[in-house]
C-alpha cells in the first residue's frame, strides 16, 4: 500500500437492519482526492447469499443509516459537498430523499420514535450572532469570548458553551405524500397577506424553514445533550449531559428524561428534563443510556471517576441495568477485565438484552448482555467489530480485520458469514501485508502483547518502533494503514501494547498512573528486543522510533533516555484536556511532572527529530511542537517542523485526504534520509 491507495480504505459504518430480518443498509465512506474530503453512499446488503449488495444513493456523503420501526422509511445523514449534515428520509423501499432539517451547524444524531412518527437529534446550536447566525457578522467580527470555566474548547469542535448540543423533536413527514412547492405569483401575495393577518408565531415552538418540517427544541441548557433515545412506550426521551452543580469542576454525568407525551394532538409535547437517578452510584460518567424492549430497564454505559470525579486513568467502561422505575442500578460487567464503551451505543435485542462491544487483547468482541446479568460472546477472534444490529431474528456486524478496513457479516446458525468485500479494490490494487502477532516478556517478565508487519524479502529491513496514542488504547491486529505504508515501503513495523494500554485490564491500563514513561517505556523497548532477537531478518541497526499523542510523548521521553534509534517521528503538546488529564496521568507536583516530561530532558537527546502538528489541534496544541522543535534546535539536534495548516487532532485518521497523503509522504522522505530501502531510497539515490 502506498499514499496514493488512501481512496481504496472504504470504511463501514454501523450496520441498520430492517426489521424484517432480510436486509441491512450501512454507509461505505471512502477518502477521495478530487473533492479533498470523505464522500460515500448507502448501500442495501441482503442476506440472502445469491444477491449482492449494491449502491443504495448517490449523495456526496451519505452516513448514519436507521430504518424506522414499522420497517417503511430509511432516515440518515446526508452532507453536500461543503455543508453540514441533514437528516434526509426516503421510502425503505426506495425513491428520491428528501430532506427533514436544516441546522445550521449539522445534526450530529438522531434517534426514532417507537411509532415510527417522530425523531429527536441533536444539533450544535449558536449563540446570537456567531457562527454566521447574523448576517454579515463573519467569524473575526464576532464579539469577544468572556471565559470564566474549564471546559469551554474541544478538538475538532472548537469553543463549546456558544455552541452545545441540544435535543429537537421533529414529525417525521410521509415520504410518499406529494412534494410540497413554493408559492409563487399570486399565491404567494396571499399567504403573505394571511400571515400578516395572524398573531406571531410562537418561537419556542419552531417555525418551518421552507418545506422542512417544524422542530420544537427540547434542552436549552449550556452544556452537551447526547445519546437521546425514546422510551419503549415513545412517552419520554433519555440523554445525557452535565447538568449537576459544579459540573466544570468534574468529568461527571448524569441520565436524564424528558416527557414528551405519546406525540397525539393535544398532548403534552415536552416537559423539562428531569434526572434518573440510580440509588447506589457514585461520581460516574454516563455514556449512554437506553430503555429495554420490554420497558423494564434502562441500560447505561459508565466510569467509575472516584470521589474527586476526575480519577478517569484507565478506567473500564461497564453495563448498568436500573429498573426503569427507579432504585438501585446494577453492574453486569466485570469492570475489570471488560471494556464496553468503545463505540458508545447500546443495540438492544430481544426484551431484555442489549449487544455491546468489548475490547479484549488486541481485538473488539460482540457480547450480549441480559438485564438479568447474563451474558455470552456472540463474535469472537482476530478481528475488531464495529457495530452490530438485531431485527426480525436476524443479527448482522460491521468489522474489520487484517485483510479489510471495513466489511459486514451476518451470525447465521451461530456461525459468521461475511456479506461484502469492500476491500477487494484495495487488496488488488495495493496489496496488504497481514501482521504476526508477538508475546515478549519484558525487563520484569510481564508479557507484552503485540504485532510486526514485515515487508517482502529477506532483509535486512530497517525497523521502525510504532507507539499507539492514548496511553488507554490500543493497538490491534486489523488493518491499518500507517503499518501498510510503512511496510510497503520497505520497513518492518513493530506495534505492541504497553502497560498503560486498554484491552487487558484496569490494572494493565493502571500500571502508569502518575509514572508515565516508567514501565510503559520498558515494555516497548523490551518489545522492540525480543522482535529483534526473534527475526533474524529485522536490521538491529537500522532502528526508528515514532508515535502520535501519547505515542509522541513516549517517543521523546525515550530518545532522551536511549540513543540507539535513528530519528523519531513525533507528535508531543498538551490538551484541551489538560485541566485533569495531566495531573492524573503524571501527579499534580511540579517535581511529578518534571520527572515524567521530555521537555525537562530535551537536553539528553541526540537522535533527529521530525515533529508533526495540526495547527488546530486542541487536544495537543501545536506551541507544544514548536517548543520541542526550537528546544532541539538550540541544542544542535538536527531537527525539522513539519505544520499542517486546518487540522485537528485527528490529522492521521479523518484529515483531509490531500493532508493524509502529504503527511505520509513527508514521514517516508525523512525516513529515507536516515533508513533508506530499496523502495524508499535516500534523496541522492533518487536523483
């Protein structure tokens, strides 16, 4: 795999299942270098084996696929090239979509009503007079930002309190009706006459903007509404959000309700939001929340944040069941050796169960969980499963695995049957190098677990020491496009999963709590020894060392402790999480955080350096690089800036295609320069 392969990489969304059991819809969303951005369509997967899955719409960027209940209508998010995302709905059968809202910022996510009449969805609301809610107020007129809290930026988003995410409840128009049409000519004299003539429209209750239908806007509250879902009965929606007081102070969160009546005329439309609150929990952050099929149970995803509520280091995910009438909430997870909250949603199935996915080893599994506490793994093995849905006796998965970044299978007779190869394209044009999975003991004899992706030929390949970001994340064995690179261009990728790391258990992820760069740094280099004293065709020699985030930090930290490695690729800062994040991973004394800072060692480093920054980046801001890179600089290490202009955080998984290409492309030249392969060869060699 090269750069140029990146419009190969079709992703694959969370799979909708009609309720019929017959077919699913998901989104194959795909880098494309003409439009510089991310456009895909639905596609119809049968399960039926004898016919294929085909193209379902033509939208620049068709996402988030949901059938309604009663199976008639397919809603989902659709984005013009440039614009923000809409819920559009077309009939399940087919037809032409047709748009449901006009947010000005996008809608983020929606949910149906059991009746299949109504959707809640969240939306990025501005404040008067930002974010072009006032014309002829552009971005650098707006006025002047008075910040008094913590919390008041995100990566990727930007400033937050201006612009939360609150609920809108809107009816669902008949996709089957005949299309509504602007006035014209006389008519529309006469509806201006009839309006003029009628009392101001009540504002809280929303006004239709041309065709849409109206939305009544539920929250108004300063802070996130996520993960609204209605009641099994559709009488109330369930969120989540900060609501409590001295919640800037915390990363606590709570379930909420709102009442919204049963949607007849005349019904109550919406009450306030009001909290659910389980008897026996303690400072938690909620993730999601979702009411059994039976009504008995509300399900929620949470972390346990100990007593000060910002103790989130490592911290598994786990399932709660709490009797939808309140009282005492249950965990039926062992939070410490299962994860649960790597996608954040609760798929229900059946009364009283719900499918979750699991991080475990390097892999993401399938469980189902019963309100009863029971539970069994339903997809298991070397792949990472990333969404799944049960309906009408059928249940499909979205995964990806070492031969492709996206496909979708079907549990047939317990059994998996994969439905589609949306990497086909990829493995015949590009070709993909499956990794090997490794066990080494580190200096301590714990073992660390990971994987090396080696290049063609007999070697001696030079070696580059990949570091995931995090540090509670992992590394897996499914495809993933910066060890093909690599690999392709005549490097042996080395990836493992520290200490620190997730998917092996709180006290795994634990190990470096205030000692970052302690067992963390030795069981990557323990990792990089056992893999060199194993393959006698990796060049011990010709090592490199790089990483992104955390990765960037653990890069610098240890070419500052060992001088071995040829160059790092690195990305090092702070965040927009630093308030909590350092002073739990590191310890809150100055001497805590100076005997875990690179800065405090900069002068230890001989190895050159190539920093790589987003210049939007939030989470690790982009002074942190230029700080490093001049400090290497005074210091006569050789050392380069490589800055892209736009980006956040997210720069190597979601930055525009173009950048992806360019940044790929930048890493292999430096590498070249000091690990140069018969593919990739020095700068003189190419000339």
């Amino acid at each position: 795999m090269k750069s140029e392969h990146l419009p190969l990489l079709n992703s694959v969304s969370a799979p909708a299942l009609h309720p019929d059991g017959t077919r699913a819809v998901v989104s194959v969303l795909r880098p494309d270098f003409d439009a510089d951005a991310y456009v895909g369509q639905l596609w119809t997967v049968p399960l039926d084996p004898d016919q294929p899955a085909r193209r379902l719409t033509r939208g620049f960027r068709d996402a988030a696929p949901d059938f309604s209940p009663d199976g008639q209508v397919l809603a989902f998010l659709r984005a013009a090239a440039g614009g923000k995302p809409q819920i559009h709905i077309v009939e399940a059968a087919g037809g032409e979509p047709q748009p449901v809202t006009d947010a000005p910022l996008g809608v983020s996510a929606f949910a149906w009503s059991p009746d299949s009449r109504q959707l809640v969805y969240s939306a990025r609301t501005p404040e008067d007079g930002r974010y072009g809610s006032t014309d002829g107020v552009s971005a650098g007129g707006e006025d002047a930002r008075l910040i008094t809290d913590y919390q008041y930026r995100m990566n990727g988003v930007g400033y937050t309190a201006d612009k939360p995410l609150q609920l809108f409840l809107v009816e669902v128009p008949d996709p089957g009706a005949e299309p509504r049409v602007e006035p014209q000519g006389r008519a529309l004299k006469a509806r201006a006459a009839a309006s003029a003539a009628q009392p101001a429209p009540d504002s809280a209750a929303g006004t239709p903007a041309g065709p849409l239908p109206a939305a009544r806007q539920l929250t108004t509250a300063a802070t996130d509404h996520t993960g609204a879902s209605f009641s099994a009965d559709g009488r109330s929606i369930y969120f989540t959000a900060a609501l409590h007081e001295g919640s800037d102070n915390d990363l606590a969160s709570g379930i909420y309700r709102i009442t919204v009546g049963d949607g007849s005329a005349g019904a109550e439309t919406a009450g306030e939001p009001e909290p659910v609150a389980p008897a026996n929990t303690g400072r938690q952050g909620v993730h999601a929340v979702r009411e059994s099929q039976d009504g008995q149970w509300l399900f929620f995803l949470a972390q346990d944040l100990g007593q000060s509520g910002q103790d989130f280091v490592a911290r598994n995910t786990a399932l709660y069941a709490l009797p939808a009438g309140g009282g005492e909430a249950t965990r039926l997870s062992d939070v410490e050796t299962m994860d649960l909250g790597c996608n954040g949603r609760l798929e229900l199935r059946g009364p009283d169960s719900v499918l979750l996915l699991n991080n475990t080893r390097g892999t993401v599994e399938l469980l189902e969980f019963r309100a009863s506490g029971t539970h069994g793994k339903l997809v298991q093995g070397e792949r990472v499963v990333t969404g799944a849905a049960a309906r009408g006796g059928s249940l499909v998965f979205s995964f990806a695995d070492a031969s492709t970044a996206g496909d979708v299978a079907v549990l047939d007779g317990g059994q998996l049957r994969v439905l589609t190869d949306f990497s086909a394209p990829l493995r015949s044009g590009a070709g993909i190098i499956e990794p090997l999975e490794l066990t080494v003991p580190s200096g301590d004899g714990y073992p660390v677990h990971g994987w090396l992706v080696k290049p063609a030929g007999q070697g001696p390949h030079p070696v580059l020491l990949n570091i995931h970001g995090g540090p509670f994340a992992q590394f897996t064995g499914a495809l993933f496009d910066e060890a093909q690179v690599y690999a392709a261009a005549g490097y042996a990728v080395l990836m493992c999963n520290p200490r620190g790391s997730a998917g092996y258990g709180q006290e795994h992820g634990r190990a470096i709590k205030e000692k970052m760069g302690t067992l963390d740094m030795q069981d990557v280099l323990a990792f990089l020894d056992g893999a060199l004293g194993k393959f006698e065709e990796l060049d011990a020699g010709a090592l490199g060392i790089m990483g992104g985030s955390y990765g960037g930090y653990l890069t610098a930290w240890t070419i500052s402790h060992d001088h071995r490695f040829l160059d790092p690729v690195s990305f090092t800062g702070s965040s927009d999480i630093g308030w909590f994040f350092g002073g739990e991973y590191t310890g809150r004394s100055s001497e805590q955080m100076a005997a875990q800072s690179p800065m405090a060692r900069v002068d230890q480093v001989r190895t050159p350096a190539l920093v790589i920054h987003s210049e939007e980046d939030l989470r690790c801001p982009v002074e942190q690089g230029q700080r490093y890179f001049t400090a290497l600089k005074q210091l006569g290490v050789e050392a380069a800036f490589l800055v892209f202009p736009g980006e956040s955080h997210e720069l190597s998984r979601s930055g525009t295609p173009h950048h992806r290409k360019q940044r790929f492309d930048q890493i292999l030249q430096w590498w070249s320069r000091y690990l140069p392969t018969a593919a990739n060869p020095a700068p003189a060699a190419r000339n």
